[in-house]
C-alpha cells in the first residue's frame, strides 16, 4: 500500500457509510466519506435544517439513539482528524488509477461539488467502499404527472428535512413496508390520510412466517404501525391498487379498484377518493452505477458481495441497500462488516470474525422474506393507457413503447430505448426502465451508466488536461483529496 495512512474513501453516509466509516477510522485508517447530502444520515435519518427550528426532530424517527450513536462517533473522529467528511459531493465517477507494482490498486474518487455542481474535484484512496443506498421504482399510471402526485419516500423526505406535507388530504398507496411510515408520519402531523392502499393480500404473509418469527423486533415494530393506523383512523385497502388519478392541472382525486386472485383489477370495484396529495411506492432498487462502472459483478440488481462485503474488483467493498434492499438494520450490520474488512485488508491481515454477521443473516432472511410476499399487481401494465407518458424525461408515452416491440420488433429494453427515446433523458432510465420493462415483457438487465450522474461538458472537456493546471473551488483540501481535473475515462 501506500506511504503514510492507508485511506478509505466511503462513497454515501447513510447507515452503511457511516458504519463502515466508524468501523475503519477505528482501526486506523484515514477515511474520506463523501456524501451528495447536506449533511450526513442518508435518507433514513433525514433531519429538518437547523434554521427551521425543530424542537423534536426525534418525533420523525424511530431508532433514534442508533443514530445518536453515529453522530457522536463521526463528531469524535471528525475532531481527531482521522475522518474528512465531504458533504455536497455528487460522485460522477470512480477509476482504478494504479499505483507501484504491488502497493495495491489506487483509485480516484471524481465529484462535482456544491448545490449548482458545476466543478470536479478528484479524492484519491488506496481502496473504496459504495454504501450508496437506493431508489424507488416508480411504476407508471393515467395521471401520474399530476403535480400533487409524489412517491412515498418523496413525502417522507419533504415531511422529515423540510417539516412539509404534500397536501392536507393524502391517499398513500403501492406496495411495501415504507407505506407504513409515510401514512403514520403524515397523519402525527396533521394530514387526513384518506386510505392506505396496498396491493398485498395479507394472507401471503403466512407463507413467510417462519422467516419473519426470526425478526421479532420488526414483528413488534409492525404492531406499533398497525396500532398507529386504528388510532389516527386510516382506512386500510388491502388487496387494492390504484387505477387513475384526476384533476385539472393539479390532483383532485384518485381512483382506486380491488384485486382478484389472478392479480387483476375486479370488474365493478373501483371508487374515487377526493384528495389533494397522492404518496404512491412500489418499493427500492439498487443504486448500482459505480459498482458497474468499476467492473463489479451484478447479480440482477444487487451487486454480488464475499462474506466480508468485498466485491470480485480488488480494492472495492459495497455495503447497504446497494447490495440488495434490506432497511437500516441490515445496512448498519453490513456498514460495520465492510468497514472492518477494508481496514484489515489494508493493514495487510485478515478481519476478526464480527458479531454483526449474525445480525446481516438474520435480517438478510428477513428481507427475502418480505421481497417474495411484497410485489406490485401481476397485471398492473394493463391499467396503463396508450396516452400514459412513461418517459417523462422525453415524453414518451406508453403507446409508442408498445409500438416499439409490436410494430417494430424490438426484443430488449436497449432497442425499445434507440426506437423511442425512453430512458435518453436526465435520469438516463434509472425511473422509467422497471416501466419500460413491464410494457414490453424484456428482461431488464444492469446497465453500465457512465458517467454516474450528469456532467458539466466544461469538466469532461478538462478531462486529461496537463496535471500543472489547477482546479480550484474555493475549500482547503486535505491530503488525498485535490483539484485536479480528472484523468480521461471511456464510456
């Protein structure tokens, strides 16, 4: 490795990231952890700005002494030094940049900084750790674009770090335990939950007993939600879905409809419930980017993992929902796992074996467990009209999905996205692919996004500019972070 303290750089500081931090800057090595956010929890310990004046941000949350832990240990090794955290850091790409014959990989971690992220910055590390979360998948409906239309974690997110709500009469619906939450915590502050609407029949659960019997903390913390739901009133649909939503120019209401056994809408059972704000999830994805760019295996959509959180590129760990979506106690257990792992490699020896690897097993079957009893309605595509905008980046609408396989023979997402657009825009296919999908009946599979995130084309031009060229934005940088422009990487 290295002269001087092997570094670590941690891309993402939700629970994974800071687990992993805490555990590596605890067996001396030099952690950079680089973070998109404001300020480091992720989205699951999301927390209202300062100049709001919250005076219980600790009401938004359950766990939180787990994240009081966190706080103070970043605080402490912040103030030792032996943690540099970089926050308003949107990481564009990661290159395995070498280094002398057998002092280890070397890699360049390449960010755009600040809220406009209009300049690069480049942290150098011995090794990297992707502890960088996941996303919703946003499956699409008529009325979908309605502006008073949010996904659930969106309301979570405006309700958690802006002390906001979507509106005062909300229908939360989709599938999945985040439902849970998002309903509870807008009714506590103030909205008329009209109707939890989940597609689940409850009944499903049963197949999984045995595995959720292994998670008794999560079956009580299910109790509480369902006691939360009889004390604020909240209707609960189960074995529903939503079939349209209305208005003219803004969300007036919702249409939702009752599910048969095959997973299609019952002819006959569909109401419109009035509201204003509609919070609709049907669960995560990976985020997978880095991973992919780096060269890391991906199994479906998680990237593929050791024991010790290593992945098959030398040099890289990932941690969290990245690895698969399994909620915050899992990331935590594999945050703490990765953290160890990187430090011992570094140091040259092989990690203790880690208490949190009975805490990773147990919650791993938990969450396989609940990812084969929560799953969107079979047939929900057949609600999706012709006229549904699907790519909303560039408006392409169902019809010409459909098109693209029937008319023009597309036979995989790729083609459907040369023939259409869907998937060229902004987002790059990460909201509309799971749709697009589902249209067309291809298999979606990982996609080598580079880079990461949209890029200013001023620093891609910069790319490979003479090293004596500086780049400066304005911060003092610390050992293992500079502002040179980044090297030239290849698509």
């Amino acid at each position: 490795m290295t002269d001087g303290p092997h570094r670590l750089a941690v891309i993402g500081a939700g629970p994974a990231g800071l687990a992993a931090c805490l555990a590596a800057a605890a067996r001396g090595v030099q952690v950079t952890l680089i973070d998109a956010a404001p300020e480091a929890g992720g989205q699951f310990y999301r927390r209202p700005a300062s100049g709001l004046g919250a005076r219980r941000p600790s009401a938004l949350h359950h766990r939180w002494s787990t994240w009081s832990r966190l706080e103070q240990g970043l605080a402490a090794h912040l103030e030792a030094g032996t943690v540099e955290h970089l926050p308003d850091h949107h990481v564009w790409t990661v290159e395995r940049t070498g280094q002398a014959p057998g002092a280890g990989p070397g890699f360049t971690v390449h960010a755009l900084i600040g809220p406009l992220q209009e300049r690069s910055v480049a942290v150098r590390a011995d090794a990297v750790l992707l502890a960088t979360g996941g996303y919703e998948k946003v499956l699409p409906f008529p009325g979908w674009t309605l502006p008073g239309v949010v996904t659930a974690g969106g309301a979570q997110a405006m309700l958690k770090g802006g002390l906001v709500v979507p509106g005062r009469r909300a229908v939360v619906a989709g599938s999945g335990p985040l439902l849970l939450p998002v309903a509870t915590g807008l009714s506590a502050a103030g909205v008329e939950v009209a109707a939890l609407v989940e597609s689940l029949d409850p009944r499903r659960l049963s197949r999984a007993a045995v595995a959720l019997a292994s998670a008794p903390g999560k079956a009580v913390e299910g109790a509480l939600y369902a006691f939360q739901l009889l004390r604020h009133r909240i209707p609960f649909l189960p074995r529903h879905t939503v079939v349209e939503a209305q208005g003219e120019g803004h969300l007036e209401a919702v249409t939702v409809a009752a599910l048969g056994p095959d997973g299609r809408v019952r002819p006959g059972t569909a109401r419109s419930i009035p509201c204003e704000a509609f919070a609709v999830g049907h669960g995560m994805i990976p985020h997978t980017d880095l991973a992919e760019a780096l060269g890391c295996r991906v199994d479906g959509v998680n990237v593929s993992v050791d024991d010790e959180q290593r992945t098959d590129v030398p040099g890289v760990w990932a941690a969290g929902e990245t690895t698969g979506i399994g909620g915050a106690e899992l990331a935590l257990a594999e945050g703490h796992i990765a953290g160890r792992s990187a430090a011992a490699r570094l140091h040259g020896t092989a990690p203790d074996p880690s208490p949190a690897a009975r805490v990773r097993t147990r919650t791993r079957r938990f969450a396989a467990a609940l990812d084969t009893v929560y799953r969107p309605p079979l047939h929900w595509a057949d609600q999706v009209t012709d006229d549904t905008v699907v790519c909303r980046c560039e408006e392409v609408t169902a019809g010409r999905v459909r098109e693209a396989v029937t008319d023009l023979g597309a036979g995989d997402l790729r083609t459907v996205k040369l023939l259409t657009r869907a998937g060229m825009g902004w987002c790059q296919g990460r909201i509309c692919e799971p749709a697009v999908a589902g249209l067309t009946g291809c298999e979606q599979t990982p996609a080598r996004r580079m880079p990461a995130r949209p890029v200013p084309l001023g620093e891609l031009a910069r790319a490979g500019a003479d090293d004596d060229e500086s780049h400066d934005d304005g911060n003092d940088h610390a050992p293992g972070r500079d502002t040179q422009p980044p090297k030239p990487t290849h698509p």
